[in-house]
C-alpha cells in the first residue's frame, strides 16, 4: 500500500510540474506573440500615415521628431511584419 501512495504521489507531482511548464511556456508566448502583433500594427499603421493625405507631413519634419519617426521606420524595415 506504501509503494502504491508513493507512486500515486509521483504522478501527481508530475503532473503538477506538466501544469506548471505548460503555463510557463503559454505565458511566455503569449507575451511574444501580443508584442508581435502590436509591432505589426504599429508598423502597418506608421505605412499607412507615410503613403497617405499626411506624406507631405512627415518630409516637412525636422528636428526630434523627425529622428523619431525615422528610428520608427527603421525598426519597421529591420522586421518586416508577417502577413
């Protein structure tokens, strides 16, 4: 009876730790998954904005703002989003 609480005991704790990097692993997707997805919606709306009424907006910057936009649309161009 002894060996067969042990052995019950075991699976439990297997299974809790299957639980438990099951979530890990989840979570940790989850949170590169919606930063993914966020970076190609910044992405396709910052195209959007540059090819649209305001284009003639963003050759008229100078200054901070234009090194912002241009650092923005560098990451773009580095990782093209997926479709």
């Amino acid at each position: 009876m002894q060996f067969l609480k042990r052995r019950i005991s075991a699976t439990v704790w297997e299974l809790l730790l299957l639980l438990v990097l099951a979530i890990v692993f989840a979570t940790a997707y989850r949170i590169y998954f919606s930063r993914a997805v966020t970076l190609t919606q910044v992405c396709e709306r910052f195209e959007t904005m540059q090819n649209g009424e305001t284009a003639d907006m963003f050759t008229k910057l100078d200054g901070d703002a234009a090194d912002a936009l241009n650092d923005i649309n560098r990451l773009c161009q580095v990782r093209r989003p997926i479709r």
